[in-house]
C-alpha cells in the first residue's frame, strides 16, 4: 500500500488588520515572493505530491497568476 502525501493551505482565514485590497497570504516576506509561495515551497519539500489551496471567492485568479500550476 502506497502513501499519498497532501498538503493543504488554508487561505480563507480572518484578515489580520493590514487593509491591503488583497489577502494577507500574498505579504511580500522577501522582494517577488510571497507568503503563500512560501507556504507551497514547505509542503514540496515535505514530499506531498498534490498541494490543495482553499481560497474564498474571488481570489483564484490573483493567487493562480502568482503561483502559476506547477511546483
């Protein structure tokens, strides 16, 4: 029997008071990169080989331009 690691990156969270138009996850933490990338590059790292992102609506096409489809 084989394992199946999963990650999941829950973004639907509270704001946390910055009042950017955007979610919080996309802080910059170093310049062109994100706290949501940050946030996919540990659970590649950790082997998980499908990587879920839940995200309220509206915010797929932001964070899918920054992300991109693959790791």
């Amino acid at each position: 029997m084989t394992e199946h690691l999963v990650g999941i990156i829950p973004i639907t969270t509270q704001p946390m008071g910055f009042d950017f138009e955007w979610h919080d996850c996309l802080m910059p933490i170093a310049p062109n990169y994100y706290a949501v990338e940050r946030a996919v590059l540990e659970c590649a790292y950790a082997g998980c080989e499908t990587i879920w992102i839940t995200l309220a609506y509206g915010q797929e096409p932001l964070v899918r331009e920054i992300l991109g489809d693959f790791v």
